[in-house]
C-alpha cells in the first residue's frame, strides 16, 4: 500500500512517500480502516522529532484518522465491514493515518454519519476532542463565567472557542493580527494580538482587575504560570502543554482548580474506560457537528505528498485553522 513513512526516527525530514508498505492486519478486537483522509497535528512533528520512539519497524505518522471499515477483528461486534468511522489513533500504533490502511482498537472508534465529510472529520479527533474534554467534561463552565483560550485560530482553541459559547461564557482568545477576524467569527468576544500587545494587561482591563474564571492554555509550562496571573480567585485553568510553576504562589492565594488533558495517555496507559471515553467524546462530537451546533475549523487540503511541507508550516505557527490530507479517492 502507498503510505507515508519516516524512515529515521528523530529525523523529520526522512519522511518519504512508498509504494509498497505492507497492510496491516487487525487483531482480534481491532478494525481496519481504509484511510480517506487524515489531519495534521502539531504531535506528528513532534513523535516524528522524538528518538526515544525509535522502533524496529519504520512509523508511519496520522494521529486523526477518517474512512471505511475494510476488515473486522473476530472480537468485534460493534462494527461491520463498510462502516463510516473516525478516531484518534494511539502514538504506539506505528500504522498511522498518512497511509492507504490503518488499524485501531474498535473501542476507541466512533461511527461517522453520513452528513459529516471526511475532510471535516479527519481534523476533529486531535484538536476536536481536546477541546471537548476540556471545555465540557472538565470545566463545566456556569454559564456567564469569562475564559481565556489561547491559539484561538488553532484546531484547538477554534473548537474550544464555539464549544465555550455554546456553554454561554465570554470568551477572550489570543492569536496573531492576521487571524483576529477569523477567530471573531468562531465566537469569541475579544481577540487579542500576541504579537503586539500584553495579553495579561489586556485581561486584566478586559476583568476590571478581577481576572478570568477559566483558562485554557495549549501553549507552555511558562505561559501556563503567567495565566495564573489573570486567574479570578476560585478559577480554573487546564492545560495540554505543560503545568504551571505553583511554588510562585502561597497556599490559599487563589483558591484554584487545574486540570490536565491528556488524551493519547488513554493509549498508552492502558487504561480501557478512559479509551472508550474517546469514543464517547467522538459520537457527541459527530452529534455537534450534524446538528450544526459547532462548525468545522478553516480547511486547508493536501495530498500525502504534501503532508511533510505543512508540517514544517505547522510547527512555525504559518496555519490557520487546520490541515488535512486526502490518502485514498474518496467513495
């Protein structure tokens, strides 16, 4: 089968598109996927960039996959031949989205409805689910409240963004001058330029001193720790890239709550009640998205072959919205 492979762990730029990747084969309680399209996140640069990865088996990246069930574990009951289907493949599964095929424990799976393309589908599980879990099953925000979601014109923070309106919050978000427009038109209330301006400076005037009662930081450990700042006391920030530095703080000062999203850890812990949450996250998902309620970030689609380009232009903060990339002609 044709795929994308990365040839040298480590290396990114080894990533080479083959002709003769051998299918792979679905164990007892998994499916295989014939593969239409496939999205682009930041941790394929990064699991590509990693050493510590290194297998003998040579990886094929896609951790947001999109298609049709081609083949059914003798475990599997709750999938059949030809079904539509989307999911957020583990980073251990060296068979990843930028291929023809690809295997995934069917539990971790959700059906696709027929309304829902696969372009748009292939760029929600990564970005997609982060936002949901972290918006919906860890915030639970009380309608009224104020949030700070960071990257406003990313995967994430452009679904978390429609997810905290749907939730009745204000949102302020940050992003560059260019994507202001962009990030209004998801929602959120005020954007504010990082390039130009002191996001913390405008919060706080935004807050009339008080701060917000939400955060939701996918940037860094650092930038995390200046969240705290704008923190209301009481608040809540979860985080995706890295805990905030606590020792600059005293005990009882804030009074907060901090929450980590982890989603690939649901893989690679093992642990088989978190894994079907992913499933369960999908199928709300899909519910979202049918009913319009949520819409589908700025697109950009590629081919497979243009798949290492862009994530060059991924990692240097070049795209807005998401990237996602054709593998098989679609039905």
């Amino acid at each position: 089968m044709k795929a994308l492979v990365l040839e040298e762990q480590g290396k990114i730029e080894s990533l080479t598109v083959v002709q003769d990747r051998e299918m792979p084969m679905p164990k007892e309680n998994e499916i295989r996927v014939k593969v239409f399209a496939s999205g682009l996140n930041p941790s394929d640069y990064q699991v590509a960039a990693y050493t510590g990865l290194a297998s003998e088996k040579q990886r094929v990246l896609g951790l947001d996959v999109a298609g049709i069930v081609d083949a059914v574990g003798s475990e599997v009951n709750n999938f059949k031949v030809g079904d539509r289907v989307y999911y957020l493949r583990s980073i251990t599964n060296l068979d990843g989205g930028f291929a023809e095929y690809a295997c995934t424990t069917a539990h971790t799976a959700s059906k696709l409805p027929e309304s829902i393309p696969y372009e748009v589908a292939a760029v929600a599980p990564g970005a997609g689910f982060t936002a949901y879990q972290a918006i919906i099953q860890k915030l639970r925000p009380k309608a009224g409240n104020t949030i700070l979601i960071h990257g406003g014109a990313g995967g994430v923070g452009g679904y978390a963004i429609q997810l905290a309106k749907l939730c009745g919050l204000t949102v302020y978000t940050t992003c560059q001058g260019r994507d202001i427009e962009y990030a209004k038109s998801l929602g959120a209330d005020e954007a504010i330029d990082f390039t130009k301006e002191d996001v913390y400076a405008v919060i706080a005037k935004l807050t009339n001193e008080r701060g917000v009662d939400y955060v939701l930081n996918t940037i860094s450990s650092a930038s995390a720790t200046r969240d705290i700042d704008v923190l209301a006391f009481g608040g809540e920030i979860v985080v995706t890239a890295g805990f905030p530095e606590f020792n600059r703080l005293r005990f009882y000062e804030k009074g907060m709550s901090l929450h980590e999203i982890a989603l690939g850890g649901a893989h690679t812990e093992g642990d088989y009640k978190t894994q079907t949450n992913l499933a369960e996250i999908g199928d709300e998902f899909a519910r979202l998205l049918v009913e319009k309620k949520i819409a589908p970030p700025a697109l950009t689609v590629i081919s497979m072959e243009e798949i290492p380009e862009y994530l060059v232009k991924l990692k240097e903060g070049k795209i807005t919205g998401k990237v996602v990339a054709k593998i098989n002609s679609m039905e």
